[in-house]
C-alpha cells in the first residue's frame, strides 16, 4: 500500500489534499470538518483588515452550465474574504490549530493587506497563533477599486507582488506562499519575482473575473459586478501554468482549480504540482467534504496500481514528454474506423467529418473511407457509442 505522505515546502503532509482557502474553512467548526475530511492541510479563509471585504452580499453563489452539473459547470461566485477581524479570526485559527494537532493536519493562514504594513503585521500574527504557513492571497478574483492593489490586481504586478512577498517573508520564520493570478499577467514571470523575493512555494492558478448577467433584464447576476469563475474546466489551464512554472521556475507549487476527482489530483501532480487544493468539488459537489475521501482512495488505488510508492513518484512525471511546438510528429497519420457492432445508427458522424470520408449503409450504420479519413480525431472524439476508434498509439483522453 502506497505512503501517501507527501515534503512540501519544508513541511510534511500526511497526504497531498488540501482544503483550499474558501467557505469550508470560513471558521474554526468547519476546519474541524476539514480534518475530519481526512486531507492533509487547510488554507483557512484568508483575513484582512478591509472592511468591505468582511461583510458579504446575498446571494453570493450560483451555478452556470448548470445541465453539466456535476461533472462540467462553472462555479460562478462572489463570497469575499473572512468575515472576521484579524484579532476575532485569531480566535477561530487558535481552535483550529488545536483540532490541526489532532488530525496531524497543516494549517496555513491566508492573508491580504490593505496596506504594504498591514501585509507585514497580518504574517506575524498568524505565525504568533501557530500557523505552519502562511498563504498571501495575490489571486482573489474580485475587482474593487479600493485605491491599493490587493487580490488579482496586485498579483498581475509582478514587480508589487515581489515587493509584498519580500515583506511577507521577511516579517516570520514561517514559509510563506504565493497565490497567483493568470489574469492580464505572465503566472511564469510572476512565480520567479515571488521566488526570488522569499516565497517557500505558489499556488496556480486562481479562478478568473468574470461576468454574467440576466437575459431578461441585463443585469449581471448576483450582486450586480463582476464576480469570480472556475470549475471543473479549468483543469486544462490549471495544468498548463504549473507545468509552465514547474519547467522554468525551482518552486514547489500547490495545484488548485478544476479538480473534481481523483483523476484530476494525478494530473496536477504529473505536470508538477507537489499538493493539491480542493474546494469547488466540496461546495458544489455531491458529497461534500466526503469528496476528499473518494480523491484519497482514487488516489491510493491509481499509485498501487501502477506500482508507485509515492505520490512524488509521480510529481512532474509529465514535463520531460512534453514537446515544443516545432518538434511534435507531422508526419504520422492515425485513420479512424468503426466497430460495427457498437454503432447505432445515430447518423451524427458525417456532420463531424469536413473530409467526406463518412458514409452510410443501408442500415445507416457509419463505414470510413481509409483513403478519405485525414486522422484528425473529431468523430471518435464525438461518438456517442464509442464505437469509432484510431489505429495506433493515440492520446484522446478519458473524456471525464
């Protein structure tokens, strides 16, 4: 049986789950349901010392492409930051730790200045409270025209974002993260500043600002503003910019968006990340914190049974297949054909095909043209019977 401990940034998790700085860790009760979850850290939701960013709008939460739900939908949101003081949320995280020690789970506080002092005074009173880590909050996806960059604004600055992070660092013994934006801002180029100016590890990627609104009347949704997006989706982002960072940048890095099973937890790690983060699938999912559960046995079962004795066997097992443009394979095509015996009739394939290679018997069952198919793998993409396959060693996906 697989050791599912994981070394993250000079700290020792008992496994690679992580509940992400949100709503399930908006208190002290629900951090003790975070380490009854059975993950390995909490990020607790992230304190500051801005009013506004304390009291909440209602409703704050809805859901987009709803009919994919729960497997492909947006989580579409405008909950902001704890609801708490920094000296009332010292309280909750002093409880919290104490349940932490319980469960040998890390705690790491997450915080956002209002001023370059506030950044400074926020770190040493988490690290005061017990705080194995502290989190800096340079991703929240909220727009506020507060006269001072905070959340997205201040993490697509990389040189603010050095400059915070230095102070951050600087101002505890602690390790101290970054968690990073992709909005209007190079995640790489912004993960080396933060590196260089003391940050133990990053989190990639935050959710993305975003807008929606009411086709009767125009107006955008919830509160009436811009909100934050993500879901399911995002992995393939997600993915992209830790791999992105993890190849160019020496930091360990925390996943987080777009995991919605344990499959998702592998892939963050393949492409290099050394933990991962979880929060949309607990809030939006079916089983709440029980989805934790369900991604450490998925997880478990995946290293056991590819005969892996660790999770950081797999961590960047990816990066080294990864091509660059100017190299992939142009030369080999893979033909498509079809199982006869699977196809039901559905008629739908030759609207995929734009080479006129799909034809149809006196069955209407779909036959291919080997002459005609051009190899580019939009039909058995689509099949709804999976009954189109490729010849050869391809990489299509699960399609989950």
């Amino acid at each position: 049986m697989s050791d599912l401990s994981v070394q993250f940034a000079g700290m020792r998790f008992k496994n690679p789950i992580i509940v992400a700085s949100a709503t399930p860790s908006k208190d002290a009760k629900y951090m003790l349901h975070c380490c009854e979850s059975g993950a390995g850290g909490i990020i607790a939701k992230t304190v500051t010392f801005e009013e506004k960013l304390q009291h909440y709008v209602s409703p704050r939460f809805t859901v987009l492409h709803k009919r994919g739900w729960p497997w492909v939908y947006s989580n579409y949101s405008c909950e902001f930051l704890a609801t708490y003081t920094p000296d009332e949320w010292l309280r909750e995280l002093a409880q919290a730790r104490i349940y932490c020690d319980e469960h040998d789970v890390r705690l790491i506080a997450s915080i956002s200045g209002d001023t370059l002092d506030h950044w400074a005074e926020l770190a040493r009173m988490m690290e005061e409270v017990g705080a194995d880590a502290i989190e800096c909050n340079f991703g929240c996806p909220h727009p506020r025209d507060l006269g001072y960059k905070s959340g997205q604004e201040l993490g697509s600055d990389p040189e603010a974002a050095a400059q915070v992070t230095k102070i951050a660092a600087d101002a505890v013994k602690i390790p101290v993260g970054i968690k990073l934006t992709a909005e209007a801002v190079d995640p790489v180029l912004v993960a080396g500043k933060v590196r260089a100016a003391g940050a133990a590890y990053v989190t990639a990627i935050n959710r993305f600002p975003a807008l929606d609104i009411d086709l009767d009347t125009g107006r955008p949704l919830l509160h009436s503003s811009y909100a934050g997006v993500g879901g399911p989706w995002m992995r393939p982002i997600a993915l992209k910019w830790i791999s992105k960072i993890a190849r160019a940048v020496d930091v360990p890095i925390s996943a987080t968006n777009g995991v919605a099973s344990w499959r998702d937890v592998v892939k963050m790690m393949m492409v290099g990340a050394g933990t991962v983060q979880t929060c949309t699938a607990i809030m939006y999912g079916t089983k709440g914190f029980g989805h934790v559960g369900d991604f450490l046995k998925g997880l478990e079962r995946y290293l056991d049974g590819h005969g892996y004795a660790s999770p950081e066997d797999i961590i960047g097992l990816t990066l080294p297949q990864l091509l660059s443009w100017d190299k992939v394979d142009r030369e080999t095509t893979h033909l498509s054909s079809v199982d006869q015996a699977k196809c039901n009739a559905c008629g739908f394939c030759d609207k995929w095909c734009f080479y006129d290679a799909i034809t149809y018997d006196q069955d209407k069952k779909a036959h291919i043209d080997p002459d005609l198919c051009d190899g580019c793998g939009l039909c058995p993409s689509l099949c709804p019977q999976d009954a189109i396959s490729m010849e050869g060693e391809v990489f299509l996906g699960d399609f989950r």
